[in-house]
C-alpha cells in the first residue's frame, strides 16, 4: 500500500481553498492555524476517517503554508510526509522530514512549520490515554511528565514492521462501517510499536525476560491450528491478560493474535493444496478443516494471500 493512496474513500474536501481544510484539522485533528503564502490555488484537500481512539487523516494544502500549534494537548501526532518537503520549528530543535520520513510529535509540543507547495502528508492521532493504556501492564510507574519521545526523523524504510501495522490499520478503518469497538485493539497495538521504533523515556523489560515467550505461544499455536482458539485461550495458557498478549503480538508480530491465527491457518491450507498433504480431494474440504466456515470470504482472504484463488492452487498441483 502506498500512503498517498490511503483513504481514498473517505474524502471530507478536495480542491478546496486550505482555510476550509484548516477549519476542519481544528475539530477533528488538533488546534492550530495557518498562514498562506504568496497565491495559493484551492487545491487543499483533506481525507478523514476514525479507528476506536485512533483518527487518520491525509492532508494536503496545495500550496506553501505555515502551520502554527501552541499545543497538541492530549494527543501524539504520528506524521508522514509521503510527498514534497516539511520543516519543522520544534522548542528543542529545527528538523526537515521529507517524504518516505516520519516524526513522532508528543503532547504539548508547541509547533511551527511549514509546507512545501507539493507537501502531502498522513497524520495519526493518537490519544495519550491509549498510550497509558497500553503501558499499563509493562511498567511499575510512568514518569511525572508521562511518556515524551524523541523528536528525531526516521525513514519509514527503516521502520517496516511498524509501516506494516500501518497498513492493516489503515485497510481495516476502510473496511470497517461503523462498529468500532472490536478494532481497539489495533490502537493498543500501534502504541506498543511506537514505544519500540521511536526512543522515548519508558523502559520496558524484554517479552523474552517474562515467563511466556512469543515462541511458546506459537508453538502452541501450531500443534493445535485446526482448532478454534480464542484470545481468551491464548492468555489462560500463558497466564497473561489479554492486553498482555495483545502487546506480545505486537512486538513481535505487528498483528493482533486472532489476524495471526488466521495468517497460520491460511498458510497451512495453502500448503496442503500445493503438495497434497493429508490426501486432500478439494477446498471446501481444507477450508472447513481449518474451521473457515464461510466460503465466500475464505477464499477472497486466501486471494489477498497468495495471490490466487485456492481452486487455482489445487489446480497446479494436478500440472
């Protein structure tokens, strides 16, 4: 996925003058105001959508604009220039994040900065009651000013796990309607990465230091992946909470326990259909084996995959 293409169906304006773009970031992003320099064509364009706590955005001015924020409050700004030039005035220093780069922005900054002409970006917000949340369990005490990260620029290249998570983030906001209860997770997730990719002033103990591992889990994943397992089972045996396991999955894998589950199952059914195993005659034998009950999506996630519907699998295997 390419980031200047996220949220293509959820566009609030295009083509519009940038002060009814910056009328928008001030409701739903975060407080600030702009100033344009020299002419300015109404191509400001702004895409929005909310994820649980988490809201995306992609948002481009169109022309050269200065941003000013006395504060970003309670939230972090996750910020990606994916086209043209940004050059940040932060209290502690002057940064230039060009696109394929990333800035971690914390509660209270204070920010002056300002677009090139061609400057598109995406924008995470994440709220610091999340980020609390998710540190609830991996640490004793969180510092008095709460947790700051380093303003530091990083490419996002060097950073693919995290852009990963991003884009099943992203993908899943798209999909999802209107019922986002069951997608917290991913906010929980997101922070846990965070606090792994950027240096902050949190020390959490190494996932190999706890008595259940990563690799115990999986293991017990693989001898039992025809059965239904939960959440709820994967915690009971590692004698964890659930939000315990969540960040486990996310340090180590970037998905949530369940979209790992279904990955396994996947692959496993992909191999069987490739080389034969077990003497299996046709898909809707494998799949409901593997406890893919509905058929229909079964096969478009399998599609999503490997790049090829299942019955075109079984198919080669006969060549």
């Amino acid at each position: 996925m390419m980031f200047n293409e996220v949220l293509q169906g959820s566009a609030i304006y295009q083509a519009q003058d940038p002060q009814v773009i910056s009328d928008y970031v001030n409701k739903h992003i975060g407080t600030h105001r702009i100033s344009v320099k020299g002419e300015c064509d109404q191509k400001a364009s702004i895409w929005h959508r909310n994820l649980s706590d988490v809201a995306l955005s992609r948002i481009t001015y169109g022309g050269n604009v200065r941003v000013q924020s006395a504060d970003l409050e309670d939230i972090y700004h996750l910020q990606i220039v994916t086209n043209g030039v940004c050059d940040w005035s932060l209290a502690d220093k002057d940064l230039r994040v060009r696109a394929g780069e990333v800035l971690l922005l914390n509660p209270n900054d204070r920010v002056d900065l300002n677009y090139s002409a061609d400057c598109e970006k995406v924008i995470v917000k994440i709220p610091k009651s999340v980020m609390i949340s998710a540190l609830a369990e991996k640490v004793a005490y969180l510092p008095k000013d709460g947790v700051k990260f380093d303003h530091a620029v990083r490419k996002t290249s060097d950073h693919r796990s995290l852009i990963h998570l991003l884009e099943l983030i992203f993908m899943e906001a798209e999909a999802a309607q209107s019922d986002f209860s069951q997608l917290a997770p991913y906010s929980s997730l997101l922070a846990v990465k965070l606090l792994d990719c950027f240096s902050n002033n949190i020390q959490i103990p190494a996932e190999e230091q706890a008595p259940h591992c990563f690799s115990a889990i999986d293991s017990y994943i693989a001898d039992h992946i025809k059965d239904d397992l939960s959440v709820d089972d994967l915690a009971s045996l590692s004698r964890v909470s659930q939000r315990t396991l969540y960040n486990i999955f996310a340090r180590h894998k970037s998905v949530t326990p369940m979209h790992y589950i279904k990955q396994q199952k996947l692959m496993h059914v992909h191999k069987m259909l490739q080389d034969g195993e077990g003497g299996c005659r046709n898909v809707t034998e494998v799949a409901l084996d593997f406890g893919f009950m509905h058929l229909g999506r079964f096969s478009s996630e399998y599609r999503k995959m490997f790049g090829e519907l299942p019955s075109e699998t079984l198919k080669k295997r006969g060549h």
